[in-house]
C-alpha cells in the first residue's frame, strides 16, 4: 500500500489533517509579534558617566580611560566608541549579532564595578544601559500647553504619564526629551545661583555653602521606638523641601551674626540644566520617546498607548495638550496592509489562471484549498522558530503562493488525465498520487534546497532574510503535504468523467489565435531586430522608475553651532528654522535642540574612521581635514564631515602655586571653589510631594559669560582675608575639540558622509580608503563603524 493510499481513501484523515495545520495557524497568527522588518538580534550598551565641569581633556584621562580597559574585557564585544565630552563620557559597546543582550549587559556592568574606586571624587555613579535592535523610536509623544514651562510639563509627565505608558505591554525604553543630568529629564532642581561679591563682603566661601547644604539638607532614618505593647515611628525635619526654607539655611555665623543662603544667593525652584529645549509649535514643550520592546507586536503597543493617551486627556492639567507626534506603527500598518493587498491579488490571479486554464470550476477547488493550507500552516511553523509577522515574511507568502499551486494543480492534471482515459475518480486519484509522490517530493526538496541557504547568511543579511527563506521553505513544504493529501482526495470527490465545458473551449480557440499571433510577431522582430533591441533597451532602462526608497512621515534636522559663536543660541535658531519650516505646505513641524552627545543621532551611511597609535589628536585632524577636502572635490559625496574639530577655544586657569602657598591656599581649596561656582553639579537631593530633585549651586549665566569675571571671583585664606583670583591665576586661550572621540580604545576620527545620487556605498568607501592610504602616517589604521 502507497502511504497517500489512506488519506485517499478515508477523507476524515487528509480533512483532519489539513484542519489540524489550518487551526494551528490562525491560533500562531494571533501570538506572533507584529514589526517592520525582522529583529536583527542585535543589542548595544552604552555607559554614561558625568564628571560636572570638566574639560574633554580631564574627562579622557580620568574616567573613559579607566572605564575602557575595564569593559574592553567583556566578552561579545564587536568593536567599541568612547566620547569625551565637557563634563561627560559616554562608551558605546556594540554586540555581535546574537549575543544576549541581559548576560552582555551584566558583564559590562560587573567590569564598571571594579574601577569605581579609580574614578574621581565628584564623579557620578556610571549608568549603563541595554538597548536592544535600532534604538528607534516607535512612537514620540508631545506635550505643551499655553502658561506650562518645560520643568512643569516634565514633573507631570513624570509622575503620570511615564508610568501610565510603561504599564502598557510591549513597551521599552521610555525616554523624556530634553534631557536632563539625571534619569527623568530636565525636570525640576533647586537652583542655588551664588552672587560672588556678596559672597566676598560677607566672608562665605563657595565650599561653606555647598557643605552647609550637604550637612543641613539631611535625610535622616531615625528609625522607632518599640516598646512591649506598642511600636512608634519616628520622622526627624532634617530635610528641607522649599526654597523659602533653603533661603532661610544658615550657611555659617559671622561675628556672631547668621549668615543666611538667601542673603548671598538667590535661591529658586528652576531645571536641571538650561543647555537644551523642546519647542512645538513655537510653545515650551516636552517629548516622550517610546521604543518597543523586543518580540511584543508594534500594532498593538501604539493600540494600547494611544488608549492610555485617550484616558489621561480627562485628567490632563487645563491647558495641557499631549498628541502624537510620530507614530511608527502606522508606518508598518500601512506597509502590511499593502503586502495584504498584494497577496489577495495574488490569489485572485492565480484562481482566475487556474480556472481559464483547467476551464472547470469542480477542479479549480483543489488548488483553491490547498493555498490557505499551506499559507496559514506554515505560520505555525515560523511561531515555532520564535520568527515575527513583518514585510519579508509577507513577501516571501507573496512569492510564494505560485510555487505551493504547483503541486496541486500537477495532481488536478493528471487525476483528469486518468479519468479522460476510463478511469474511475477513486482509481484515477490513487494511481496519480503514486505516480507524482517522487516528482512532488523531488520539487519541493529542490525548491528547498534553492531558499534555505539564505537562512544561514552570517552577518545582518542573514539575520533578516533567515525567515524570508524559512517562509518560503514551510509553505512548500505544507504544499507538498497538502498535494500528497488533501489533493487527492478532494480529486476523487468532485472531479467527473465528462466533456470539456464551453470554457474549455474558449480557452483553447483563444490559445490557438495567440500561439498563432506570436509566430507571426516573433518573425517580424527577427526582420527588423535593431527596433527589437531598442525597445528592450527602453524597458530595462525603465524598470528603475519603478522602485522608490520606503519613508516614513517624520524628517529629523540637526543644526550644529559655531562654539566661539557665544552671541548665538540654540533659542535663537530654533525660531528662524520653524519660521522656514512653517512655509513648507502640509508640514508638522516639531523643532527641538537635540542633545549635543555624538553617537546620539541616526548616523550617516558612511562610517570611515582612522585611529592613531601614538601621534595623538592633532595629526588626526591635519590628515582628516585634507580627506574630507578630497572627498568633497571628489563630487562622490553629497555631504561628508568629520567629528574631530578644533574649533573649541578652551580657556586654561594657570595658577601659580608659589604666590597661592604664600596665602596659605592649596589646589584643593582653590578647585573645590571653583566647582562650585562653575561646575553645576549638584550636592544634595531635596523632596517635594513624594519625589526626589536635585539641589544645584551655581553662578548665575550672567556672571559667568566670558572669561574676565573669573578674575573678579574672590576666595578665602586661611586667615580670613578675601583674595581676587586674579592675584595668583591668569588665563590664557587655545583652540580645542569640543570632544575627544575613540575607537577600540584609540584616538580616533569620524568621517560621516552620504553618497552622491547614483554613487554607491562601496564606491564612496572606497574612493575614502584608497586616498587614506596616501596620506595616513605610519601607525595609523583605517575602521569601518555603523
């Protein structure tokens, strides 16, 4: 007996089996994650540190060099970028693809743990995090309203918004733009602006008022008292929560007379940091970025945060607004839907083929049936493998609803072959599925043989055409199962021995006018074979009209300002673009400063970098430069740059330590002064309604825009006396980076560029490589990033 001999001749088996694979996956349609494109498996760690005040230079040294060697030895690592920037560092580990973003993670954090005790005092605590495939946003959310600043917008997006959007399943990394120095933006921080000449005619030091606010702004766990009957908790007003009462602090006693904070500062609830701002609409405004958590569905992520925006607009503070400024999810619903489209015109063609073909309706059913069978069942398949519902594995169905039509139609054929030939249906099903079983089983292990391959590409390519080609493979594989199975039997049922119908012969009276249409057609184009030639000519050429580049509705700009340019703010440019933008028809507009952190923002297609193994920074910039000149020369780049520039002018405190000993001052009096007064880090925390802010001294912007009131801050000797600092500093200018960039843990430089139209990107990196190695000095190395 033939193993297809069962289900031929019990129907209940090949029906059964057919519904088992068709149930099995509807049920996995409804599990499988929704996304765009296929998860890249890819993950990436970043490790923050803040060192408030200090230079690029001092960062380098002091905290990204430690914290390299420290993380360059955790395992898993592709290659590794470091910055150092005014007051911070930031590593950036990329992962190799596969690696487990949580062991990954746990590494890095351990080998940060272990140089902790290397790093500065007054260094924060490094903050490492996890971001897992893109980085990209899902969704980016905006909040304004007439009369609300920045910091009371963040507050409540932060004590209600956040949390309501991060209970939503599927949701991320939620960030609140702008930024601020700590985890839940620029929100509020009790901003202590130190007035210097008060400071001076009342005797206060910069460092008595930071240790004043650290040793009375006190949180203090007194504990309770227990007793044998009862338990009391006790709470001890060691901590202050208001301006009023920070400006009522005694910061030392003078004479005998208190020397009160309000008197030499003035004291007020203000942000974190003033270096960034969201505008919208031309309104104050703050932004939630929504990335999607790996393997949850993208659809119903924004389904479930919009119905959270929906609940909160009744609870809303008046006058607040919040809307959706960028929703990614419609950007891969309406992708979907077109590949949707596509595949019910796909099965609408191949039914109305089949049937002009086969010119019957009775054998039309068979491959009918046998599609969603091997469609919806081979969703089953890819759910088992852990794959997602995204473009390519709906490209690939679309691809291959030809291919899984084959087997039945074969089957169709040959049991109306037998029956045409006295056959009954039973006997002409049984002796067409012996006799197809090997060709059947010999398609579709060459099909699979031509797809699986493609599955086990290394790299990225693998990782995203790996269920393109597994697509492929299920539904020729279930095709196979369902033209061994489910075709034969349906054959035996609704086939009958009978005339060709009238569409039958149509089909073939039409076929013969065709067949004898192209003789004549073919011999003419053989005569005049230069127009033929032409003409194909013309269709190639016109195949390239026919792709455009996939986009989505949000456009982001960056504007870069000159750092000697002190007279221009961001403010100030902000409002020049949104009233260019602004005249943009159907534009909606969102302008915001973005954070001046390299390696924040969607990187260029060409990433070429050059690390130097001893000549430092500066050849790094001489070599690069002339580079960068070639290639925009070169008319091969439509825009290129580099991220090395020494357009900085850094001011350097030179004190001479002879004359600061002879008043009895030491480095260390003279730099924790100066942090104080200028760094902007913050000493203590305070708490007003249930949550925790930062308390920042500082010097008012006004006192510390350019470099000669430096010399009017005074500070105090031992003895008492107040004493300029210009008596024993003096300053002198040199240009500088605005930030030391590394690469493997070496200098580095970044040439970014996008390639001219119709140049592509192996051109561009090669013309960058072959010019490099001309004039790159020995030692330095060329790397590819991105």
């Amino acid at each position: 007996m033939h193993f297809t001999e069962p289900f031929i001749r019990r129907p209940i088996l090949a029906i059964s089996l057919s519904l088992v694979l068709f149930f099995f996956g509807l049920r996995s349609l409804g599990l499988m994650p929704i996304t765009e494109y296929p998860p890249t498996n890819s993950s990436m760690i970043t490790v923050t540190t803040h060192y408030f005040g200090a230079t690029p230079k001092t960062v380098n040294a002091f905290i990204t060099a430690p914290l390299e060697k420290a993380v360059g030895q955790a395992p898993g690592i592709n290659y590794m970028t470091a910055v150092s920037e005014d007051g911070i560092s930031i590593l950036t580990l990329y992962m190799r693809m596969g690696e487990d973003p949580n062991a990954a993670l746990s590494q890095v954090q351990s080998k940060v743990n272990t140089v902790l005790n290397q790093l500065p005092q007054g260094v924060m605590q490094p903050v490492v995090q996890e971001m897992s495939g893109s980085g990209a946003y899902l969704m980016l959310l905006s909040y304004h309203g007439k009369g609300f600043n920045q910091q009371q917008i963040t507050d409540y997006l932060t004590r209600v918004v956040q949390p309501a959007i991060q209970s939503v399943p599927g949701v991320g990394l939620t960030s609140i733009l702008p930024p601020g120095t700590g985890p839940n933006g620029n929100t509020y921080a009790m901003r202590v602006w130190l007035d210097p000449q008060e400071m001076s005619v009342l005797g206060i030091t910069p460092a008595q008022v930071s240790a004043a606010l650290k040793q009375n702004d006190f949180v203090a766990a007194v504990g309770r008292l227990r007793g044998q009957y009862t338990a009391v908790s006790l709470s001890a007003n060691t901590a202050l929560h208001s301006a009023a009462e920070f400006r009522n602090l005694v910061v030392a006693t003078v004479h005998g007379v208190p020397i009160r904070l309000g008197q030499v500062a003035k004291v007020s609830l203000g942000a974190q940091t003033y270096d960034s701002s969201v505008m919208v609409d031309g309104q104050p405004a703050v932004n939630i970025g929504i990335q999607q958590a790996p393997g949850s569905n993208a659809l119903k992520v924004s389904q479930g945060i919009q119905k959270v925006m929906a609940q909160l607009d009744s609870t809303m503070p008046p006058g607040m607004k919040g809307y959706t400024i960028y929703n990614g999810a419609q950007f891969v619903k309406s992708s979907l839907q077109e590949v949707e489209v596509n595949i019910a015109l796909a099965l609408l063609v191949v039914i109305l083929v089949i049937y002009f073909f086969m010119g019957s309706w009775r054998a039309l059913i068979v491959p009918v049936l046998a599609i969603p069978v091997a469609m919806v069942g081979a969703i089953t398949i890819l759910h088992a493998l852990g794959y997602t519902l995204n473009l390519l594995t709906l490209l690939a169905m679309v691809l291959a609803i030809g291919l899984v039509v084959d087997d039945a139609i074969i089957v169709v054929e040959n049991v109306h072959r037998h029956i045409e030939n006295g056959a009954t249906p039973l006997h002409a099903a049984l002796a067409s599925a012996r006799e197809l079983a090997s060709p059947i089983l010999v398609m579709a292990t060459t099909l699979v043989a031509v797809f699986a391959p493609m599955a086990f590409i290394g790299g990225l390519v693998g990782h995203l055409f790996s269920e393109f080609a597994f697509t492929i493979v299920a539904m020729v594989l279930l095709s196979m199962v369902a033209a061994l199975t489910l075709a034969p039997m349906l054959a035996s049922r609704v086939l009958k021995a009978g005339h060709e119908g009238r569409m039958a012969h149509l089909v073939d009276h039409v076929f013969g006018r065709l067949k004898g249409l192209y003789g004549r057609t073919l011999f003419q184009s053989l005569r005049v074979w230069p127009a033929t030639v032409t003409l194909a000519l013309i269709l190639t050429v016109g195949i390239y009209f026919l792709f455009s580049i996939s986009q989505s509705e949000l456009v982001m700009a960056g504007v870069v300002l000159k750092p000697e340019r002190g007279d221009v703010t961001t403010q100030q440019v902000k409002e020049k673009v949104q009233k260019l933008a602004e005249q943009v028809p159907g534009m909606k507009l969102s302008a915001f400063g973005l954070p001046p952190l390299p390696g924040a923002a969607v990187g260029l297609p060409v990433q070429f970098v050059i690390t130097s193994t001893g000549g430092g920074y500066h050849p790094l910039d001489a070599v690069s430069g002339k580079l960068v000149q070639e290639a925009r020369a070169s008319g091969l780049f439509s825009f290129v740059c580099k991220n090395l520039k020494y357009n900085n002018q850094i001011q350097e405190i030179h004190i001479n330590r002879q004359m600061a000993a002879s008043f009895g001052l030491s480095m260390a009096d003279i730099g924790q002064n100066l942090e104080t007064l200028l760094g902007g880090n913050y000493v203590n925390y305070f708490d007003m309604d249930g949550l925790s802010y930062r308390v920042v001294p500082q010097v008012p912007p006004a006192l510390r825009a350019n470099p000669d009131f430096l010399k009017a801050y005074t500070i105090k000797t031992p003895s008492g006396a107040q004493v300029p600092l210009s008596t024993f500093v003096s300053l002198q200018s040199r240009p500088a980076p605005t930030f030391l960039p590394q690469f493997q843990q070496l200098p580095a430089v970044f040439i970014q560029a996008n390639p001219a139209p119709g140049v592509s990107l192996g051109q561009a990196l090669q013309f960058l490589r072959d010019h490099a190695q001309k004039i790159l000095p020995a030692g330095d190395q060329i790397h590819y990033a991105g």
